[in-house]
C-alpha cells in the first residue's frame, strides 16, 4: 500500500512561451505527501553542490518559522497525514544546471480524435 508520495515540477523546464513569445521559467518545486500516521524521512533531490531547498510550506508546522534550506540528499521529515512544499530558487537551478531554450519553437498539439 503507498502511503506517501513526491512529485517534483521543474519550471525551468516548462515547454511554453508567453503572449509575447517569452520563454516561461519558475522555480522548481517538489511536493511531498504522507498519508500515514507515522513520520516519513523523504531524500531531496538532486547533486550534493546543486542548489538548496526551501520549505516553502508544511501543514505539520504551519505559522511556524520555516527551517534553514536543505542541501540536496538531505533528510527532510515529514509528520503523519501532512503535505510539505519546497522549491528550489529557479535561478540557481539554471545557474548549476544551465536552461534549455526547447520552448523557442512551440510543439503542435496533436489532433482530438473520439467524443463529441
């Protein structure tokens, strides 16, 4: 039975551009999930000298200061039955990982087939 669940969204990665035909960037995020009743150790992403995690929220810990950001590979705790946000500032992932300027040229989307 899964009990928790991460799921990372990498917004210097997004295949888009803008009204303007501006490639769209953001942060990097990873969202964390238990659904257990025990605390769950999840291992954050990425390099040991890649950008640091930021809590960004934790519904354990909510109105309390957040903790000081997280090295990648590190421990992060998550309490029973709660979800937890952390991002990586998007600049400094770009900065250690460089951008990809695949968004130049928008991929068509293929056709709707079935329904009505």
């Amino acid at each position: 039975m899964v009990r928790s669940i991460g799921m990372l969204l990498n917004g210097q990665l997004i295949d888009e551009v803008d009204p303007k035909g501006v490639t769209m960037r953001d942060d990097v995020l990873l969202l964390l999930f238990n659904a257990y009743h025990e605390e769950i150790a999840f291992t954050l992403p990425g390099v040991e000298d890649g950008p640091r995690w930021h809590a960004v929220l934790d519904t354990a810990h909510v109105g309390e200061e957040p903790p000081a950001p997280m090295p990648p590979r590190s421990q992060f705790f998550l309490q029973g039955r709660s979800l937890a946000v952390l991002s990586q500032p998007g600049d400094e992932w770009a900065a250690r990982y460089g951008r990809s300027e695949a968004a130049q040229t928008p991929i068509p989307l293929a056709p709707f087939l079935g329904g009505v």
